[in-house]
C-alpha cells in the first residue's frame, strides 16, 4: 500500500521545518508508538522507553493507511504548506473542505429566525436541548421531559419542530478542515474538484476527508499548536542571553525528564501557563496526586477527562499512588500475577487502551493486532461481536492454564473499563509539550512568560492573570517604553540587578 513512501513523505517536510527554523511538535496521536517514527525523526519519544504500541498505530489485521497528525508552530504552518506545494507541484498540492451541518440547537435557532418567531420564544426552546456532543432532536425528546409537552401545547412550537426535524443533519455551511492536507501523485482535479478558500490564496478539495480517501488520496495532517510558538520566542530570548554569555544554544529536546525543581513546582500547582495543566479543575487534581516523575504526567493527561473523574477511577488511582489503597493487577480478588508489568506504572489502575491491549495478549494470547480489534469492539460495545470476542478470551486463558472464571472476570474488568481508556502515546506526546513548557517557567521564568503573555496579548482579560501571576513569581513588570525592544512583551536586563519588563507595543 505504499507505506514507505508515506513515512518518507512526513519525515521529509519534518525536517524540512526543523532545518528552516519551524518549530515541530514531538508527537501527536498514536504515530508516537511507531520505532520506525523515531528512528526517521518524525516524532521525538522513544516508543520502547515509554511502552508505546505500534499496532495501535498501524494494525496489520485491519489494513488502513497509516495516519501521522503532526503539530507546527501556528504563526509557521502556513510555509510549511507552502514548501509542500513547491515540492510536489502546486496542482497536486490541496487542503481538505469540512461540511458544517445543522445539529439540533442549529437547526431550531434557524428555522425560528426564518419563520419569523421573537428571539426569545425560540431561545426558550433551543436552551431546552441539552449540550451533550452528538445531541439529536430525538435524543432531546428522551432527556428533556419539558420538550415534548410543550410541543403537544403549542401549535407554533410543534410546526417549528416539524420543521426542524426535516433539516436536521442538513449541510449547512463549507469550510476549510483544520490541518487537512492532499498530496496527490498526479493533479488534484485527477481524483477531486476544487474550489478556492474564502481568501482566494489556496485551493481547496470539494471532497471531504472521508471522500478524498474513497477517491484514492491520501490526507496528511498539517496541526497549528500555539503551545510551539511560545517555547520558540521564549528558546530566542533564552539563546539570545545564552549567545552573550558564552553558552552553547539550549536544546529543549535535550532537557532531563527527572528535574527536581520542575516538579517542586508542579507538586505546589504553579502551573499557570503551563500547556495543558493551567485549569483550576487540573491544579486540583494536581495537589491530590502529587506527581513525581513524567509516568504520572503522562497519567496526568489521560485522567483529567470526564469518565475517569465520573468512574472514581481517579480516586483510586490517587490512593493507590499514596498507599491508601491496596495495589491489585488490576482487582483485589481478581488479578493475575502475569498483569504486574503491565499495570505497574497505573498502580494496578487500566488507564490506557494500550493496556487492555496487553492484558488481551499476556492472558489470553492474542496478537496485538486482534488485541487492537478487541479494544475496537469494546469501544463500539455491539453484543455480537462482545460475546465472539469473550469467546476468543475465554479459550485463549484457557490454553494458557488461566482459571475460567478469573479469565472473565478479568474480561469485565477490562470491558467496565475499556470505555474510559485513553491513548497513552498521545498522552505522552502531549505530557512532554507539558513538561517542557513546566520546565521552562521552572529555570527561566521571565522568558517563558514573556512568550505566554505575548501570545495572548489580544486577551486582556488573560495578560490580567498572567501579570498577577508574574508578580507571584516575583517578576517585576514595568509600565510601556516607546524606546524599548522590538517584542510585544521583551525580557530586559538593566545594571546589574534583573529587572523583568514587558510592554505592548499598541500601548495597552
């Protein structure tokens, strides 16, 4: 299927970005469990290292093509696309439409205006819909008691209904998917028809990303992450000091996991700023869990999630980290000794899909392929495929002399939670944009917020909190100098004591 010539392809703009100065993310998705990834320098963590599973990533049971979500700088991405159109031709070169549909809050809001009705009256009704991902007017019917009686009572509301449900799911709008890019090996018109984007600057496939594939091309994923442009303007300021002093430029892919200082910091949740880490609910869960190594903040990332926190999953994983819990693998009167390498770095907790891959195929034999088709089917909860796959378990621990009850005991476990299962490679892609960005405020504090706050100087009411939080660090902010350096919010050092300023160049 020409995987190889895939790989070649990401790893060539890849490194076409790091060699022209954009910065690339170190992963992003399950492509960081791939070894050949990491040894092409697509991504930046060793799978081996950190337990990452290829077959989660590229399953040779189920053949697909292999799908690398890769992050840029956000003020970069653009040359990056750029460079990609220079290199295999402008006509072979398209971004991806997406159709924006009308969904049941939409759709009630839109057949209410062009009917005519007050603003309020079909306000009324739309706040009855609950905001729950993938809400149908059917399911609002179900979840909302107020929905159906009022239709029954109203006769303007029951047409508007009416109404609504015919348009439900209707297209409503185009526009330009996210990071969605087609490399074609001969012109894009060959495989899909274009259109020009709203700025007239790029083409733009009128096939979406599911018909783009049945046409026979292949999507690449072209991701903006403002998290890459500050640790780049804050790397300028650092390497710029670096420079004058004599010192060798700092390699953030260089820096140690194990720093005491940048986890002193996390322990007491001064993670304002901090990717991925800076909500109020995360602190919390912070200073419960008190992590101490980059294990738990890859877990970090995969907790702070509405089922885990909804199971109690989080609390047991808390106790058990600080031995108010017993640790099982993964029950106390179900578990198997075989599960201890798997479990050990969740204390016994199944956190990651990863996981119920590995228990499938230490217990019961299977290959991690048809462990990835067992996770799927989990996933998707169907009877007839859940009951054929407890089969398969159940005679694969037999042949591996498992006790048949412990087997399907072990089988409920993982099915309860295999639905809160989370994908450790990109939790832990994600865990290391969040540890550098940790490890940056923790040794250079005035530079990492310099980057932050210029970053969100468009937000006032954001660069508020990020001040306070600079006066809390003990950084001294001073008022805006029309002589002052070319950045919004520059770094400055005066005499020979350190004196912290920012400004914004519009005067704010």
């Amino acid at each position: 299927m020409g995987f190889p010539g895939y790989f070649l392809i990401v790893m060539e703009f890849i490194q076409w970005s790091k060699d022209n100065g954009v910065p690339v993310g170190p992963g992003r998705g399950s492509g960081a469990g791939s070894l050949v990834a990491y040894a092409l320098k697509i991504t930046d963590l060793d799978p081996l290292e950190f337990d990452l599973l290829f077959e989660r990533f590229l399953n040779p049971e189920r053949v697909s093509m292999p799908d690398f979500d890769v992050d840029f700088c956000m003020e970069k991405r653009d040359q990056v696309i750029e460079h990609v159109a220079d290199m295999y031709g402008r006509d072979a070169v398209s971004q991806i439409i997406t159709f924006g549909t009308m969904a049941a809050k939409a759709v009630i809001r839109d057949v209410g205006r062009v009917l005519g009705h007050p603003y309020g009256f079909v306000d009324r009704i739309s706040k009855l819909i609950p905001p729950d991902p993938g809400m149908t007017l059917a399911k609002a019917f179900e979840a909302e008691p107020q929905l159906p009686e009022i239709y029954e009572a109203d006769e303007e509301v029951k047409a508007l209904i009416d109404m609504a449900r015919k348009l439900e799911g209707v297209t409503r709008n185009a526009g330009k998917h996210a990071g969605g890019v087609v490399i074609a090996p001969t012109k894009i018109t060959d495989f899909a028809p274009l259109y020009c984007d709203e700025e007239g600057k790029h083409p733009v496939t009128q096939f979406d990303k599911s018909d783009v594939e049945y046409a026979g091309l292949v999507k690449f994923d072209f991701l903006g992450l403002r998290t890459l442009t500050i640790i780049n303007w804050a790397l300028e300021m650092i390497n710029k000091r670096r420079a004058k002093n004599g010192e060798p430029p700092l390699d953030i892919a260089a820096i140690p996991l194990d720093d005491k200082k940048s986890f002193d910091m996390l322990q007491r949740s001064e993670t304002t700023a901090v990717f991925q880490l800076e909500s109020r609910g995360m602190k919390d869960l912070i200073k419960r869990l008190q992590p101490d190594c980059f294990e738990d903040m890859i877990a970090l990332v995969a907790l702070f999630r509405p089922g885990p926190l909804q199971s109690g999953m989080v609390d047991n994983f808390i106790d058990r980290k600080h031995g108010r819990e017993e640790i099982s693998y993964p029950d106390v009167q179900w578990q198997h000794e075989s599960l201890k390498p798997v479990l050990e770095p969740t204390y016994g907790i199944i956190l990651y899909q990863e996981q119920v891959m590995q228990i499938a195929q230490v217990l019961s034999g299977y290959t991690l392929g048809g462990a990835d088709m067992l996770r799927r089917a989990m996933g998707k909860k169907k009877p007839e495929e859940m009951a054929k796959q407890r089969s398969v378990f159940a005679e694969g621990a037999e042949k591996n002399g498992i006790n048949a009850e412990l087997a399907m005991k072990i089988f409920d476990l993982v099915e309860k939670f295999a639905g809160y299962g989370f994908n450790k490679s990109h939790s832990a892609a994600y865990a290391l944009v969040s540890y550098q960005t940790l490890w940056l405020k923790a040794h250079y504090p005035a530079e990492f917020m310099a980057a932050v706050m210029t970053a969100d100087m468009d937000n006032t009411e954001k660069v508020v909190g990020l001040v306070d939080e600079c006066w809390r660090m003990g950084l001294k902010i001073l008022p805006p100098d029309i002589n002052s350096g070319p950045l919004p919010f520059p770094r400055q050092r005066r005499r020979r004591n350190r004196v912290w300023y920012w400004r914004d160049q519009r005067g704010r």
